[in-house]
C-alpha cells in the first residue's frame, strides 16, 4: 500500500474499490489465455482509459485486461506517476535479452504477497496502440520487467509460477492464513 493511501483515507477508499474489480487468485479467467484484439473503436479506448484508471486506483505499475474479466490481449502499465500511461495490444515479445535478473514482484491479482521472479534485463516488443497503429517498444530494467509481468497475464501465467517452488509454497500459506 502506498503511503499516499494511508495519509488519505479517500484514497484508501478508492484503492480498495478498485481492487474490489481486480480478479483474485484462484479465478479461473486468470488462468486463460487472452484473444487477439481485431476492433479498434472507442469501445476498445473506453475499455484502455477504464483499465488506466483503475490500475491508478489500485496504486498498481500495470494491469491486463484478464484482470478485470476480460480475456482480450490488452495491457496498460505507468512507471511513474507523472508519466503517461501506455497501452499495448496484442503484443508479443520480438527480442529479449539472454542476461535475465531476479527481483521481487507483487501482484494485484495476488494480494500484498510478494516474491522473487527472474525476467529478461531487456526486450524489444511489437503491438499496437488502441488506435490500431503499431508500437514498438524498447525496453529494459523495470519497465523491462512490468511489461513482462503483464504478458504473462495475456497468457494465463501469475507470479506463482515464475518463482521458486519454496516461495510459491510459502505464499499460498501466507494467502491461507489471511483468508
């Protein structure tokens, strides 16, 4: 939780009605493998600036259309808060790097849980905006590391996953003990 959310309790309230739209562990459509997006309209931008404002909401770097139900290769993600968002459709990974790091991640789909997931240092990804013009995407570090997070999202692959045995196994007790 941010420390914004916790000086603000209107904040706090936000975060948590936006977490309320956030799909948790254990529901199926997290598991399944998005669709490609092929109508670019403004319902597609309607359904981009909605996921932009609750991943805000939900003081999150990233979020994918999965995540809130939707099974369609969508992902938004900010790095800092005076950036701009960005959004990327149906994309897929064109180069990454063999040198991979690992570092802690922490989901919305999981809770305050966190643990270590190796990713590429680097990767360069092709897709599309929501007008259905193409990007691509030269990233590395943690930008780097949000984007694959979120694909992984578009292809039914949570953080669990990625970990090390040891650590999934002490999450899920974690996630136990606080349900």
């Amino acid at each position: 939780m941010s420390s914004r959310a916790l000086a603000d309790p209107d904040l706090e309230q936000r975060r948590l009605a936006a977490m309320r739209q956030v799909r948790q562990l254990g529901d199926p459509v997290l598991r399944i493998p998005a669709t490609e997006v092929t109508v670019f309209d403004d319902a597609l931008r309607e359904e981009v600036a909605r996921m932009e404002l609750i991943m805000d909401e939900a003081h999150g770097a990233g979020l994918a259309a999965p995540q809130l139900g939707a099974l369609r290769r969508i992902l938004v993600y900010r790095l800092r808060d005076d950036d701009r968002p960005r959004v990327l459709i149906n994309p897929r990974v064109a180069w990454s790097s063999d040198e991979t790091e690992i570092d802690v991640e922490g989901c919305l789909s999981i809770g305050e849980i966190t643990v270590e997931v190796p990713r590429a240092v680097a990767l360069h990804v092709e897709a599309l905006d929501d007008d259905g013009e193409p990007v691509r995407l030269e990233a590395e570090g943690f930008e780097a590391r949000v984007v694959q997070h979120e694909m992984d999202h578009l292809d039914g692959i949570l953080i669990l996953d990625r970990t090390t045995k040891e650590q999934r196994r002490e999450a899920l007790r974690e996630l136990r003990s606080q349900a």
